[in-house]
C-alpha cells in the first residue's frame, strides 16, 4: 500500500548564516545573563547550558561525575542512546572545532579523545523545543542579538550542518508526535486531501516511526538505520530508502509542512497556500528555507 506522508516536522540540521549574524562570545552584542535568563523565561525554562555527551568522564570539566561517566562510557557508541543527547554529533568529528572537543575515544569509551573538555564545534546553548512558538521566540531573539542559528534533531548529517560554534541551537529531538489520518484534509487545499496519510513530528526517529506505523499495516519510504530522524533533513534533502524504487523519495511523498520561516511566523504550507516554499523545502535540506515543526 501506498504510503503518503504527512510532514510536520523540523529540521535535522543546518546552520543559519548570514554575514551579518556574526556575533560571538566575548563581544558587546552577545546576550548578557540577564537576557538569557530572560529567554529562558520566555521559553518556560527550554534554554539549557550545553554539556557534551562525553564531559562527565572528563576530571578536569565542571560537569565531572563518575557514575554518570559509567552510564555514558555503556551506551557511547549506541546510536540510539547517543541521539536522545543534545551533547553529540552523530559522526564524532563533527563535535570537533580545530583541536578542541569532549569527545571519548569510540573504540574504547574509556579513554578520553582530548587533554581537557571544552565546546568544539557545539553550541554554547540550545533550545529545547517542544512547540512552534519555542522556535518562533528563539529565531526573534537571534536576529535581536545577530547570532547564528544552529538546528538539530539527532545529529546525523555528514556534513555537520547539526551543530555550529557560537551558535543559539534549536534542538527538535523532543517534538515526537505521530499520528495516523485515515482521511485527510489539508489545509485550504483540497487537492492534497488524501488517504491514509501519516503525520510525523520533528523528532521521531526511524525505529519509532516503523514501530508505529507498522501496527496500521503500513509501510515508511525511510532508509535502513534506526536512529535516523525521518523528519527534516532526511526527508528535505530527498530521503533515499528500501521503497524508493517503488515509491519514490520521501520528500515525493509529502503532502503538508508547518513550517517557522526566519521571521518567526508559523505557516501550514502545500501544493495551493505557497507552491514555491512547498517545492523548495522538498530538496534543499533540513533548516535552508526554514524550521520544520508541530
């Protein structure tokens, strides 16, 4: 059967650069801590101090803890587990910036991959968004203060579009709703109305989706490791899998996105309501034309 797939969804990863989003820790336009405490107020306390996923092992770091280095040296190269952190880039050298990072050595997580623990290439803060409204409020405050914007839902992304040094990230790992529409209507568009038609949130990943759908009796155009999030970039940037010859990419299966675009307004786009915007997201990549949510 047919599978058609309804995307609201965000971003596995891009980051949001412009010359003139340029600033950067240590310089008068970085927001002081009365501001981010503010956002984070904003926010309902959805702002969180990056940690990275090794730096409990690390002695010398602030976030040092045995028994919680133990729990991380257990799972470190478990991609489910390592995708439910913020803390990581799925292909380690991406949490790299120069020589500077918290990685554990993936052959052996017992051992440290660095002489002390900092950032590499994560960002100082994330956002961990649970509504559009959490994306909206971070993308006002990033054009209020000119910072870069970073997004990521697992982290799987070989070229590192996840994460960004000096960036304000938007983590969408935790927006998982999934739900299955037997009949469909689109939004003001009656030729995008459609049949059995699955709704997938920004941050389920493949294992779940199989999981879910699979108890309607349907199949998924999604690719083969689990812990790949589905929505966003996998599916923005074409979404090859086990189905394409038969089915066509995931992204030719889309019917409707809601979307944040830069200016921090929430639209519901498709086929009629905003042609152009619905073609492009269909293929330039997670987060390029705008932030996919629920």
């Amino acid at each position: 059967m047919h599978f058609s797939i309804f995307l609201w969804i965000a971003g596995l990863a891009a980051v949001i650069a412009e010359s003139s989003y340029d600033c950067v820790p240590g310089r008068k336009c970085w927001p002081n801590q009365q501001q981010w405490q503010q956002l984070n107020k904003t926010l309902g306390g959805h702002l969180h101090r990056t940690i990275p996923l090794g730096a409990p092992c690390y002695k010398n770091s602030k976030d040092f803890d045995e028994r919680h280095c133990k729990s991380v040296q257990s799972t470190y190269n478990s991609s489910l587990d390592r995708v439910s952190h913020y803390g990581q880039t799925f292909w380690q050298n991406w949490e790299v910036c120069d020589t500077m990072g918290c990685s554990l050595l993936s052959s052996n997580p017992t051992k440290e991959l660095f002489p002390a623990c900092s950032l590499g290439s994560l960002a100082a803060y994330y956002v961990d968004a649970r509504k559009a409204s959490h994306i909206s409020t971070t993308l006002l405050f990033s054009t209020e203060h000119n910072l870069r914007i970073s997004i990521k839902n697992t982290g799987h992304d070989f070229a590192g579009r996840s994460v960004g040094p000096n960036t304000l990230a938007i983590w969408t790992h935790n927006l998982s709703e999934m739900s299955f529409h037997e009949n469909f209507t689109a939004s003001n568009c009656p030729m995008a109305n459609g049949h059995n038609i699955g709704e997938l949130g920004a941050g389920v990943v493949a294992e779940d989706v199989y999981r879910f759908f699979g108890a309607y009796g349907m199949d998924i155009t999604g690719g083969y490791e689990e812990s790949v999030g589905l929505a966003g970039g996998f599916a923005q940037g074409g979404g090859v899998g086990d189905f394409t010859a038969r089915y066509g990419l995931m992204a030719d299966n889309a019917v409707e996105f809601e979307v944040v675009t830069a200016d921090g307004v929430v639209r519901v786009i498709n086929e009629c309501n905003d042609h152009d915007l619905f073609w492009a997201i269909r293929g330039g990549g997670g987060g390029t034309f705008a932030v996919l949510t629920t």
